[in-house]
C-alpha cells in the first residue's frame, strides 16, 4: 500500500513580498498604470505601502493607520490629495507621456 499525501498548503500571492527595491515598486506602479484602472491603483498604492510599512507611510503622509487602509481598499473613493501625500509618502512620482503619437 502506498501512503496518502497530504495536500500541498499554498500561500495566497502577496505583492508586497517582492516590492524589495525601488525599481521593482517603479515598475509594478508603471505597469498598473497602464492598465488604466483605479481600483487596481488603490490596491497597488496599498501593496506598496505593506511593503514600506502601513504605520510609517501613513505617518509620513499625515494620515491616520486606519484612514489609510480605508483609502486604498479598492472601490474606495479617497480624494486626489491623499492619493498624492500617499504616493510622495512612498516615493512615488506619477508622470504623463502622450497616450497617442502626434
């Protein structure tokens, strides 16, 4: 007789455990950019802030821990001013390019 296998754990899949420098966090937040889509922008704005540290990020950003999470839960609507503290918080820099050759 052969011994029964137990079942493989797997983890669910955390972003913020490779966001490690800051070129991995430029590329990640260029490439959720792109996708043009704010919730997925909330949810990556978050990831990063994991990856620094949520109570540092908010500190830095003069928000309140708990007003943070709030504000980058997807389908949150926070306002365009903490999106910007959070994101110079994180060292992020959003920039434009045209969209279209001209």
């Amino acid at each position: 007789m052969t011994k029964a296998r137990s079942p493989l754990k797997l983890h669910a899949f955390d972003a913020a455990r490779y966001l490690d420098s800051d070129e991995a966090i430029a590329e990640y937040m260029t490439a959720v950019l792109e996708a043009d889509d704010p919730d997925l922008l909330l949810l990556a704005l978050g990831d990063v802030a994991r990856a620094r540290g949520m109570a540092q990020v908010a500190k830095d950003a003069g928000l309140g821990r708990e007003s943070l999470y709030k504000a980058l839960t997807p389908g949150a609507k926070p306002r365009f001013d903490t999106v910007l503290k959070v994101a110079r918080a994180l060292g992020v820099k959003f920039t434009a390019h045209p969209s279209r050759a001209a």
